[in-house]
C-alpha cells in the first residue's frame, strides 16, 4: 500500500524529500555493451546493423532494402485501419498539430539607431531522427508527439528507427507515421539504431537530432552520441502528482495515480490532499479497483515503493510541495484551479480541473506528451517545435556605429590581452581604403 504521510509530522520533509529522490544508476555493463555497438556500427555501418538486428530482433536479411518500410505500406497501414482507430488516430493528429502550430518561432531584427540591424534568424534542423519502441508495445501517440512538431518546425527529412522482432510490423504505428508525415522508416532499435542515426551507414541517413523513448540501451546510446548529434532528454521513469480537495470521486483519483503506475514499477505517483478523509477514501479505492488492471503486479510494486499519499494543511502548502517536486504530470482537482496553477513554477505539464485527466494529454489534449521527469522541470521545457528550430544571430553594422561600437570592443580586447581582437575594431575605425583589385 502507498505510505501515508501528514505534512505536520516532525520528520516529513526528509521523508518527502527520499521518496523523490531518483538517480538513474548507469549499468556498466549497459554502458560498455553500448559504447562496443556504437563503435561497431560507426566503422561497419549496415553490416552491423544487419548482424545485431539479426542477433537481438531474430531478423536476418541479406540487405538493408529489407528493412526499410515502402511509402506505400504506410499509407496502405491507415486504411487497413478499423473506422474507429482511424479516425482517433487522425483526430489525435489534428489536435496534436493545431496546438504545435502556434509554437512557431519567427526570426526578428531590430535597429540599433545608429544604423546597425541585429536580429535572429528561425531556421529548422535538417533532418531529424525519430526512436519509437516497437515489440511487444505499440505506441503511435509517441509517433505522433515526436513527428509532428519536427514537420511543423520545417524539418527537411524526418527518419524513424522501429525495431519489429520476428519481422511483424505494427499497422497502428505505421498509421501513424503517415499521418505525421515521416519521410523514411527503418525497422531497426536498439543502440544500433541510435548508432545508424548518429553516424549515418550505407543505408541510413546521418541525422542532426534524436529524439524518441527506448530501454536502457536506447537512453544510453543517446547519452553517448550525445555531441555528435542532439537529442531530445534522457527521460526518467514516468511521474504523476495530484493536488485536491476533495472535491473529485476518489476513483478518479486512484485511476490517475494507476496511470502512470502502470508504466513502470519505478513510476512515482503521489497525492496531495487538503481533505484527510478523502486521503483515506483515495486509499480506499485503491484498495478496490487494483485487483482489476491488468498491470496490477507493476502498479502494486510502483505505489509501495515510490507511492505517496500526503494530507497537507492548505492547497497553498500542496502548490509548494508541487513545486519542490517540479513533476512531470501535475494534476490540480481543485475549485477554481487556474488560481493554484498560478502558484506552481515547476511542472511539465498541468492538468486543471476534474475533467482533465493526464491520460487525454497523453493521447490526444494536444500538448506533447514528451515532458521532462526526475525533477528536470526546473530548467527543461516539454518537446516541441523549438526543439528542431535553429536560432542564428545575425549582425549587420554601419559605418557610423563601427566608430563607437569600435572604441567598445577595442578597449575591452586590449584588457583583455587580444590584440588581434582589438585592432580588428580600430581598423573598422579609420578611412576605408581604397580596393586593390
């Protein structure tokens, strides 16, 4: 069962404050086994991308045309669809979309008075590599969320990596990666796949950008090309935490904490409640509807391990103990909840009133689901269109300000002890000679 906590106790910040704590331990081995398929994979290219999909996949093919995925079949994906998927799918991608197109930057200038134009250019990343888990899971949302504001950004070419074990393709992620727009796509995973992206083979364009969830070879193989190629986050293990009153159905409560329990028997899930008999009543509910899930063995192990349940003294004291948790999901089942949401400055992502449930921001809300975990919403933003855009300072000086600007820059160069700097400014700053040619 979830510890139950009452914030007035003498020891509940260190006891608040170890159920938070999460540090990913990197696996030596992971690591080593990595760091000896990137290499392989950067000096072999295709032929070891064959050989470990072969080895780990149980898919052995004399070609890398074998394992890309032809237009076509995408598209064929979405019709074979029953009516009802095809058409969440698209309403999911419509939202997904509409919502991404409002977070278009646009490059600006401004005058420096004097002449001079200073400005910032917007432009995309070329191309873009997209990681979606495949095997026994399927999941077109996180197609969906890593795609679409890649092709919003004005991504050039968007490559996505699927490993399919025993050759079986999943039509809904297929679906999916139509509908979003994805260019090329290869039923390839692991670090070798990470590495394909990364470096580039014989068959698989070299990419400027990761992004995508995996396993712990996947995450570690982000980590380690990580430099050569950009990524999204190494994202931690899935978070909810709820704020009420008392005010929304139990169930609902304890069905909000199962869903992100559910992901993973390290998940967090954690309620703040200003009411204790609702605490009890939460508890109470859980107690009922867990042996009904599916997952109860993954949920069970998530809430006694990393579970909390807290009666706090005001909802004023639950926005603080929000903040300090800076949560991926944070849920405020409150009246008037845009006012406590006013409160919080560290969460990935806020769901606000009883109707909002954190799973319609997983699927289709239209916000993106890719949310920063292990309280890195403190300094880390939710995946977006900024993510594949490029921001290029532009400077453009007149003659006039170059006699100022030039006094500036030179002073502080000679301070500095860069000559080379300062008299490249006081040169700006004299006639300008004729041209010799």
């Amino acid at each position: 069962m979830m510890l139950h906590l009452n914030s007035q106790q003498a020891d509940f910040h260190r006891i608040f404050q170890d159920r938070l704590a999460f540090e990913q331990s990197l696996d030596a081995s992971v690591v080593e086994s990595v760091r000896s398929v990137l290499a392989d994979v950067r000096h072999q290219g295709d032929k070891a991308v064959m050989r470990y999909t072969a080895q780990w996949d149980g898919l052995s093919v004399s070609s890398m045309t074998q394992l890309e995925v032809p237009a076509e079949q995408m598209q064929a994906a979405l019709k074979s669809l029953d009516a009802a998927k095809r058409s969440a799918l698209q309403t999911a991608a419509e939202r997904i979309g509409h919502f991404h197109e409002a977070q278009k930057q646009n490059s600006w200038s401004i005058d420096d008075g004097q002449g001079s134009v200073l400005g910032q250019r917007i432009t995309p990343i070329d191309r873009a590599g997209l990681y979606v888990p495949g095997g026994k899971a399927a999941y077109p949302s996180s197609v969906l969320m890593n795609a679409i504001p890649a092709k919003v950004a004005g991504v050039r070419e968007l490559i996505m990596v699927v490993p399919t074990p025993g050759g079986e393709r999943n039509e809904l992620v297929l679906a999916a990666a139509f509908l979003a727009g994805v260019d090329r796509i290869f039923t390839i995973g692991g670090a070798q796949a990470v590495g394909a992206l990364a470096y580039g083979t014989e068959s698989v364009p070299a990419v400027d950008k990761i992004v995508g969830p995996g396993n712990a070879y996947v995450a570690e193989a982000k980590r380690q090309v990580f430099g050569r190629v950009g990524i999204d986050m190494i994202a931690g293990p899935s978070e909810i935490l709820v704020i009420s009153d008392g005010s929304v159905s139990p169930q609902w409560v304890a069905m909000d904490l199962f869903s992100q329990a559910e992901h993973d028997e390290m998940a967090q899930s954690i309620l703040l409640s200003s009411n204790p008999q609702h605490s009890l009543d939460v508890l109470k509910a859980i107690e009922e509807l867990l042996p009904e899930m599916p997952r109860r063995a993954v949920i069970e192990k998530s809430l006694a391990d990393r579970g909390l349940v807290v009666d706090v003294q005001s909802l004023q004291q639950a926005c603080e103990l929000a903040t300090l948790a800076a949560p991926e999901h944070l849920e405020i089942l409150t009246a008037a909840p845009e006012q406590w949401a006013e409160q919080i400055r560290h969460a990935g992502a806020i769901f606000m009133g009883p109707y909002a449930s954190e799973s319609l921001g997983d699927y289709c809300a239209g916000p993106n689901h890719v949310l920063p975990t292990m309280r890195s919403a403190r300094f880390s933003s939710p995946l977006g269109v900024y993510d594949f855009q490029k921001r290029t300072s532009m400077v453009k000086v007149s003659k006039e300000s170059a006699q100022s600007l030039g006094r500036v820059a030179a002073e502080l160069a000679w301070g500095e002890g860069l000559a080379a700097h300062a008299r490249a400014a006081e040169l700006r700053m004299q006639p300008v000679p004729k041209p010799r040619y």
